[in-house]
C-alpha cells in the first residue's frame, strides 16, 4: 500500500482508476464506492454472477508462538470465541470486546497450522494491533502484514470463475482456509461470506494483486463491485457494519451474535469467561439483552438512512431505538433497515414510525436476513 496525502491507496489504486470508479475516502483509504455500471447493477450482478471487491484496506495479521495451542490459548484471552477448538484449515467469525462488554471491532481468524491469520476492520487495525500486541507480546509475537493484498470474490459463480485459476478452489467447504497457487502465486484462500453470498476472500502478494485481478474480471461473470453494493448486499444479508450495526457501546446480547461465542466460551463451558466484559456478556446471555439489533422493513418507497430515530407510535414523545443502516434493497425491491429497538418491541411483525424529514411513517420489525444466505456448507 502507498501513501498520498491524507489518504492511503491499495496496491489496486490504479486498476480502479482505469476501469473508471468513483473513488471516495473510506477508513483512510481512497477506495471505490462504485463503477460505471452503477451500484444498483453491482449488486445484482454479485447476487447472480461474481463480483470481485477490493478490500486491501482491511488489517491483516498472524500470531505466532510455541504452538498453535499456545498462542489460541493467549488470543482466547481477548475474544470470546472458541479459538483452541477451531481445527487446522478452519476459519471462525470473533469479536474484540471491552471491559464493558461492547464491540471493540469484529474480525475473522482461521488456524492454519502453527499460527493463526487475524483479519480485522480497516477502520479499527491500528487499535486491534496495539490491543494484540499489548496483550499478547512477548510470548505471542503479532507480525502485521504489510506486502499483501486481499480481495473477495463473491457470488453464485465465484466457485466457477475461480477453480479456472485453481480447480482445488471447488473442494472447499464453508470456513476452510487453504493456501492455493493462483498464477503461480501461493494465496492465502478463505471460503467465506462477505456478502452473504458464497464465495473467497484471497490474500495474495501485492505485485501479483493486479494480474490476478485481471485474470478473474477477464471471466464473463465478474465484475469489479465498490462499496456501495458492498453496503447493500450485507444489509440485505443482515450482516453487520462495523461502526454502523455495531460499536464500543453495543454487546453482542443486543447485536443478535451470540450465535458466534461458542459453548465452550459461557457460563458452564470448559472454558467459560476470561475475556473482556466476560461478567456483563455472560450476564446478557443468562438474562437477556434489553435492546435488540432488528430488521426493518420501511412501508412505502423511500428509505430509512441510519440515524432514523424509531417510535412506538405516530405521536409518542420518547424514541424506543433507532436505525443503524438502512437504504434500498435491489434484492428486495424495497426499501431495507436494520436497526436497535428496546426488547418488548423486537418481536417480528411490530408495528413502529420512523421520523423521517418530521414525519413519522411506519415500518415494521422483520425477521433478518431479508435474502438468505447463499454459503456452501
């Protein structure tokens, strides 16, 4: 990656440059919010065909130690997830949490063998490294990589598009990681859902980066995908932005993922607690949350945006939530949101205002996600 100005670019800058994206700064990258078939066809096309997204401006980072059980044992200090029984070749959705129980930043991490590779939130790595560093050095040594590059292809095709370069792209399952040559280039390879769609997400060396991108877009089903459609296609899928959908202030009982801590991890597991805010989210999980993260589904055509302050009625003084991401479902062909309401409220088929422009209109809690995912189990 190089530096120009306030902005950092990829190792991609150029090719978005000459396929023509509108280039926006995002995390402190200048980054492509779309192209010139616009988001609208971007998202259709990866819910059809494959679209291939940047996303070298995401941190990632292996852990090193004695063993692979040593350092999973250190990270499990600062996630509540079940890193020792992850298997070699696996790969597991986490969570950085606070002494309060909040979201620090959620990340993916996977076993490869006698180290684990951290991938993390542009927005939050210089955080999570220092956090990880000072956490776990110097026992576990955190080596942030610096000389790759990852991108993510993704859609229905992408299984087809990629076993061109690498037919071994076909035998993976959901959550494996494998080191796949592509080019002629080794890549760190990841079968996993950016998008809710099927698909990889593949660290490869930056001076490969390009040939490699060139190569795929080359295939009639992909198509280069900015972050637009990325925003619609996780709303759609019900995944959660970070800094949006969760933050700091928000514990994963009221986000909706507690599907991601293990048994193993809560109260009566073998290795119950011993993470940050483990008293809080544990309590949560026992009790439950007194918010929840909820879809919403908009009556009408015009969109909800996040910041949309939700009540129970059209003329209630006090809002019970508010809108976290919310814009136009191209899947849906309706308007979509996701958002936090109190509890008592979060039951599907809910009828709640939003105030938009002054005026409240109505919407109601829906089940998420709106398009169901589309991973290769």
């Amino acid at each position: 990656m190089v530096e120009t100005g306030d902005l950092h670019r990829t190792a991609l800058y150029g090719m978005h440059v000459g396929l023509g994206a509108k280039m926006v700064p995002f995390a402190g990258y200048d980054m492509p919010v779309q192209y010139p078939m616009g988001v609208m066809k971007e998202h259709l096309h990866c819910r059809a065909e494959a679209g291939l997204f940047d996303v070298s401006h995401m941190g990632q980072v292996i852990l090193r130690g004695a063993s692979y059980e040593a350092v999973a044992s250190a990270f499990e200090t600062l996630v509540p997830m079940d890193v020792l029984g992850l298997g070699e070749g696996r790969q597991r959705y986490g969570l950085f949490t606070n002494e309060a129980g909040g979201i620090e930043d959620d990340l993916m991490f996977a076993n490869r063998g006698d180290h684990l590779f951290v991938v993390v939130n542009a927005a939050c790595k210089e955080a999570d490294i220092t956090r990880m560093k000072a956490a776990l050095e110097p026992q576990i040594v955190v080596e942030v990589i610096t000389d790759r590059a990852l991108i993510a292809l993704q859609g229905p095709a992408a299984e087809t598009a990629l076993s061109r370069l690498n037919p071994a792209a076909a035998d993976m399952k959901f959550m494996d990681v494998a080191t796949l040559e592509l080019q002629g280039v080794d890549c760190w390879v990841s079968r996993s859902g950016y998008t809710g769609e099927d698909g990889y997400e593949i660290s490869v060396p930056e001076a490969a980066a390009q040939s490699l991108c060139e190569a795929l877009l080359a295939m009639e089903e992909v198509a280069p995908i900015g972050l637009g459609a990325r925003d619609s296609l996780r709303l759609e899928a019900g995944l959660c932005l970070y800094g949006n959908d969760i933050d700091a202030q928000s514990d994963p009982g009221a986000a909706g993922l507690t599907w991601a801590i293990q048994k193993v991890r809560r109260a009566g597991g073998d290795r119950a607690g011993g993470f940050p805010g483990s008293d809080h989210i544990l309590k949560v999980l026992s009790e439950g949350a007194s918010r929840k993260r909820v879809g919403l589904l908009p009556e009408g055509r015009a969109p909800m945006r996040a910041g949309t302050q939700i009540f129970a009625s059209e003329d209630a003084d006090t809002p019970v939530g508010a809108v976290t991401s919310g814009g136009f479902g191209p899947s849906v062909n309706a308007p979509v949101a996701m958002g936090y309401v109190t509890a008592d409220l979060a039951s599907e088929g809910t009828q709640l205002f939003g105030e938009v422009r002054n005026k409240r209109m109505p919407l109601k809690v829906a089940k998420l996600p709106f398009i169901p995912a589309n991973f290769k189990r």
